[in-house]
C-alpha cells in the first residue's frame, strides 16, 4: 500500500501520544519512564538512592536497581552527551528515551506478527480479551489466582518476549540494557488502546509501519531545539536525529532496481524476471551482452545531432559478468535507518537466490537438492549473508534488524510454513556503530589474555574506536588495524637491525658506528621489551588476522560474567561488528546519507580521511561507499543536488564521481522529496570501473 500523507499523519499521530505516555512531551519530559526510573531510585538529575534504602523493591527488583546505576555510569562514561532539557541529566535521558522506544517497539512488534501468524493466537489485537492470554490463563489461573489480570497479562507478554528473543534478542531480551523497564499496568493499558485504534488496523500487515514509527519518534519540537543550541551536530544522536529524513519507495526502488538488481541483470545477460518486476530497472533496447573475453567493438563518436529517440537505438555493449553466488553478493546501507533499502532489497534477492538455483551458480542443487529446500532456508540466507546495514543510532538499527526479521516471516507465511518450522535466523548483519567501551578495567582484563604485541594493538584499535559513535560506517577502521600492523613490524626492524646492543629502558638508543654518536630509536609507542620478543617477521604477517580472531572471540563471550562485563562485552561485540562489516565489499552501496555538517567531535578527523569530501557529509558517504565496492559495483544515493555544482565539491567531482567511480544515471527530483528535509534532491547511481581507476 501506498503511504500517503493521510496515512503518515495517522502514524505522526500515534507515535506522538505513545511517546509522551511513555516519555513525556517537549515541555514536559519524564513520563511513565521517569515514573519508573524513581521507583528504583534514580532521580532525573541521575542523583541516585542507595540500593540498600529502596526497602520496597525484592531482590529481583533490587537486582534491576543496581543494573539501571550501571547503564547510567556506562552511559555517562562511553557516550556524553548535550543536554537537552535543563533539568534533565543526559545520562537519564537517553536512558529514558532508549527504554520508552524499545517498549513501544514490542508491542507493536508482536501486532506485527499476530498478521504474518508467527503466534499461534492473537494476543495484542484484543488486550487481556486476546485468545492467546486467554490460553494462558486456562494454564496458569491457578497457580496465579492471588495476582490481577492485569498483572498476569504483563507475565503473559513477558513469556512471549522471552520466546521471540531467541531469534530477535536485540529488540526481546529483557535483559538487554535498552529494555528493562516496563510500564505500569494503566500506562500499558493506554498504549493497547492506542494500538488497537480501528484506524490503524490496516497498517500493522505492512512491513514500512514500523520504518515509520522510528521516523516519528523524535519530535520536531527537539530537533528545533537541537538546531537552535548549535549549528553543526553535538553529538551522535544530534547527528542521527537532525538527519533523520524517510526515504521515498520509488526512491529506493529507483537506486536499489539499478545497482543491485542491474548486477544480475548482467550477470544473467538479461534472462531475468528482475527486468519485468524492477519498475524504474533502467535499460536500453539495443545492449549487447558480450561473451567471456570478447572486447567492445570501437565505435565511432556518436551523432549528437541525431533525435533522442535514435540515439537510444544506438548499440550499447555490456562487459562479461560471470555468474556469482548469490550468498556472495552483498548490498551495504551504511546509513541504514529504518532499513527500507534493505526491505526492498529482499524482494530481489529472493528472485536471485531462485534463478541462482535453476542455473546451478555455486552447485546450489549439490547443497540444496530440491527448490523447495533452498526455497525454505532463502530468507535466513538472505539475512546472514546479503543484506548489510550500519546506523550511530541505536534505535534505528533495532528497528532495522525488527524489519528484515519480519520481511523474512512474510515469505514464510506466504509459503505456508508454520512458526514452529521456520529456520532460526542465527545472525544478521545490521550494526550500531558505538565506541568501543572505555573501562579501562575491562580492556586489561581482555587485553592480558592476549599476546603482549597483539594486546597493544588492540588497546590501539580500542583508542581509534572511540569516535565510531560520531562516524559509524566512515571510520576507516579497517585500514587503521592495517597501518597499525604495519607501524609495528616497522619498528620491530628498526629494533632488529641493532641486535646486539645495548638498550637502555629508559631511553632507547642505537650506536652510529660511522659517526661514532649516539641517537635515539624512534619506535613511536611501541614497547621495546614486546618488540625484542618477537622472533620472526611471520607473526606480522598474522598479526591483522590474530587481531580479529581475539575480538571475534571476545565479542562471543558476551553475556559471560557480571552485568558492568556484560555492558562491556556487548558494545565491544558492536565495534568488532563493526570492522568485520568494513572489511567486506560489496556489489551495491545503497543509501540516503547524513548531509551538511559533521559532528563537532569528528570535523576535525573528517580533514584527514577524507580530504576531497570533508566539505559535507554526504560526499564523504558517495566516497566511502565507492571504496568498499568490488570492481563492477555501483552506488546508489539520494542526497541534495547541490553536491554536483557548488565549487566547493570541485575535487569531489573530479577524483570521487569521475576518477574512482563513474556517472550512469542522474534524476534531479527537485523540492518536498525526503519528507521534512528542505532541500533540492538528486538520486543517483554510479558504478566502480571493472578496470582500476587512474590513481
């Protein structure tokens, strides 16, 4: 269905009372999660009770008490923020907003699935009149005869979350720090009136509802206040939540149709359904597709002077593209959102995975014997292996993991596969890009696991990581682990060459024996007595990938030991997400990125990594995306148009869109495109040359 502008402001509508239920409204912040919040003792100064007075709480309750104090000196320890309510510490805010948005995000989450039949049985659509509560009443009343409905209604939602965490732990995990909290019975009460509102009723079997509820989260009263505190973005949330503009589906449709879905087309050199089913796939009626090793004819420069309608006849020759395995081709939003790059993406995967098979790519019929086998595990496949997604906002990504999760439950309900039978989804791909965590008691805990060269390394990458909330996707992180490898081994030569000597570990020096002087060493901060140990230049040609396998073994143990370990563990296993995704590449970079300013705390490092697109946002985006693709990969990007005529993106014409990347179609859309977002927008696709570009 169509999202109309009576629709969304239907959906405006709701988020807007649901949000001030749960978190107040722009004059008077709080709501039902500050209620909670001072029940275990925290004040909205973040001033806190001792745990031990809180006499009313049980040992549950007190459990939770002492995790909230954790997540709040976490908070205030890894991500500082600017205040936006005077009153209000910044802490407690996000707190407050991360544990409203989350509740919200649930329950609407399991309206959701009451329409593709993940539950057996309603049991949001009708409150505690909801078949699914009424079976769980029939076998639990008894045993819970001495508590309300309304609170054995909350124990039957509870049971259900912890059901659904063990495919979707990011958004169902009780335990999670974003979802502790729960809203009193009333509070919880209201929030069911306001889903089951026969207006939306039409709107919970659509998968974008939910890519809209994030959109209308934050209120445009905060972003003017955000603006009016500071022109450029304080922070990452400001960041997130400045430039939070819904893209259009035909938007998404235009770029996704012509980078993702024109790769098949030529791999399959047109003998595709994507060429009937992609509405905007740009083709022109005279391609000829080339065989393996036979080179473009020369043609002659072509007539300009000829009409449009015969230059289109003109023959338009296409490279060779060998077939690929579909679980190899991989599509990257590296400002994901809501995902709806990724929800339309699915759609073209899943005509690639089932042409892939008829055609035997990657002996697909080895592994998968029959259609209906691939057919069955295709959408868990298609969230393990293509679609890739990075956001600085943590909201955003647990919306995005929410929405490729319930894309994957559509197809399995249309091909009438019941709940229990449905493959388990065991990871996905979408990461929120968060500094890596600064307990510094933590690190060493890790860190004196390791080698002593590999430990400093990685207490290196942990410093590096430390602007990822301000970047995400932009950060180089990839190539900073290599130059940080290859610093080391440099150093270990310097030290390699004066064997023999004799150092001081005070100052370490090397005898000139031409000159008869002394001079210092410069080995930068590399430990010397770590350096002399290593015996052989191997361990430097191990080191980057020893480097990842001790964070992918420490992302593992999350969850393993105490709650601050724990707080810990989690956001590192988002940082090492985070690398591993960079150092991937990819056949298509789709997005609507951030534009204008950077945030104040990564401006200055913008210079360095990217000195022909610091001047905005979105050219650093198009860059970025462009080296992360394989040869033959294409971009694909709405931004403002201003970026292909303001002489301030001189360079980043030459050297980005005309030198590295290469243009193929340009729409200038014009006003009132990307919702709220006044600009004048351009969507457009370029593509990375099979051959390597000139420097």
């Amino acid at each position: 269905m169509s999202f109309d502008t009576d629709t969304r402001n239907r959906l405006a509508s709701f988020v807007g009372k649901c949000r001030d239920l749960l978190c107040g409204d722009f004059n008077s912040p709080g709501g039902e999660m500050a209620r909670q919040l001072a029940n275990y003792g925290i004040q909205d100064t973040g001033d806190a009770f001792e745990v031990d007075t809180l006499t009313h709480l049980d040992e549950p309750g007190l459990e939770t008490a002492r995790t909230l104090r954790s997540i709040l000196t976490h908070k205030s320890a890894t991500a500082p923020a600017a205040k936006v309510w005077k009153k209000f510490d910044p802490a407690v805010y996000d707190l407050i907003q991360e544990q409203g948005f989350t509740v919200l995000n649930r329950l609407c989450a399991l309206r959701m699935a009451e329409e593709r039949k993940i539950l057996e049985f309603p049991c949001i659509s009708a409150g505690l009149q909801s078949d699914g509560f009424q079976l769980y009443e029939y076998h639990t009343g008894k045993a819970n005869a001495d508590i309300s409905p309304e609170v054995r209604y909350q124990h039957f939602l509870f049971s259900l979350f912890d059901e659904l965490s063990l495919d979707l732990g990011s958004l169902f995990d009780r335990f999670s720090p974003q979802g502790l909290l729960f809203p009193s019975t009333q509070a919880l009460a209201d929030l069911l009136e306001e889903i089951n509102h026969p207006d939306l009723a039409h709107l919970w079997g659509e998968d974008e509802t939910i890519g809209w509820i994030y959109q209308y989260w934050n209120s445009q009263e905060e972003r003017k206040a955000m603006r009016d505190a500071s022109a450029a973005p304080r922070n990452s949330r400001e960041l997130a939540v400045r430039n939070q503009f819904f893209t259009p589906r035909y938007v998404v449709e235009f770029l996704t149709d012509n980078s993702l879905g024109r790769t098949w087309y030529e791999m399959t050199q047109g003998n595709t359904a994507l060429k009937d089913n992609c509405t905007y796939l740009v083709r022109r009626p005279s391609e000829v597709f080339l065989e393996e090793n036979e080179p473009a004819p020369v043609l002659e420069k072509p007539d300009t002077d000829l009409p449009q309608a015969e230059q289109l006849k003109q023959p338009v020759y296409i490279p060779f593209r060998p077939h690929k395995d579909p679980r190899e081709i991989r599509l990257l939003d590296p400002a994901c959102g809501s995902m709806h790059f990724g929800l339309y993406a699915f759609d073209l995967f899943e005509t690639i995975y089932s042409e892939a098979w008829d055609l035997n790519v990657a002996s697909l019929q080895e592994e998968f014997p029959t259609k209906e086998a691939l057919l069955l595990q295709m959408p868990r496949l298609i969230i393990e292996n293509n679609i890739h997604g990075v956001d600085i906002d943590p909201r955003a990504t647990q919306i995005a993991g929410l929405a490729l999760w319930l894309r994957a439950q559509r197809t399995w309900k249309n091909q009438k596969v019941s709940a229990s039978d449905r493959p388990k989804v065991k990871s996905s791909n979408i990461v929120c890009a968060e500094p890596m965590p600064g307990d510094q008691e933590q690190l060493q805990e890790f860190t004196q696991q390791l080698h002593p060269a590999i430990a400093q390394m990685v207490t290196h990458i942990f410093e590096e990581m430390q602007l990822a909330g301000e970047a995400g996707s932009l950060l180089k992180i990839e190539e900073k682990i290599t130059t940080l490898v290859d610093e080391a081994k440099d150093a270990w030569k310097k030290i390699g060459k004066h064997e023999g000597e004799m150092f001081s570990s005070a100052e370490l020096v090397n005898a000139d024996h031409r000159s008869g002087t002394q001079t210092q060493l410069d080995i930068g901060s590399w430990d010397l007595e770590t350096l002399s140990a290593i015996s052989d230049s191997e361990f430097f040609e191990q080191a980057e990938q020893s480097i990842y396998n001790e964070l992918a073994r420490y992302a593992e143990s999350a969850g393993q030991g105490s709650y601050k370990r724990k707080l810990f563990a989690n956001d590192a296993a988002q940082g090492f997400a985070l690398i591993d995704l960079c150092r991937k590449r990819y056949e298509a970079v789709v997005m609507n990125p951030p534009f204008g300013d950077w945030s104040t705390k990564f401006k200055a490092q913008s210079r360095k990594d990217y000195p022909v697109s610091y001047n905005d946002i979105m050219g650093a985006f198009v860059e970025r995306g462009g080296r992360l693709l394989n040869p033959g990969g294409r971009v694909g990007s709405i931004t403002s148009r201003t970026c292909f005529f303001l002489s301030s993106f001189t360079k980043w014409r030459e050297q980005i869109v005309l030198d590295l990347l290469t243009p193929e179609y340009l729409v200038d859309l014009g006003h009132g495109v990307m919702d709220a977002a006044m600009v004048e927008a351009a969507a457009y696709v370029l593509l990375k040359p099979q051959t390597p570009a000139k420097n």
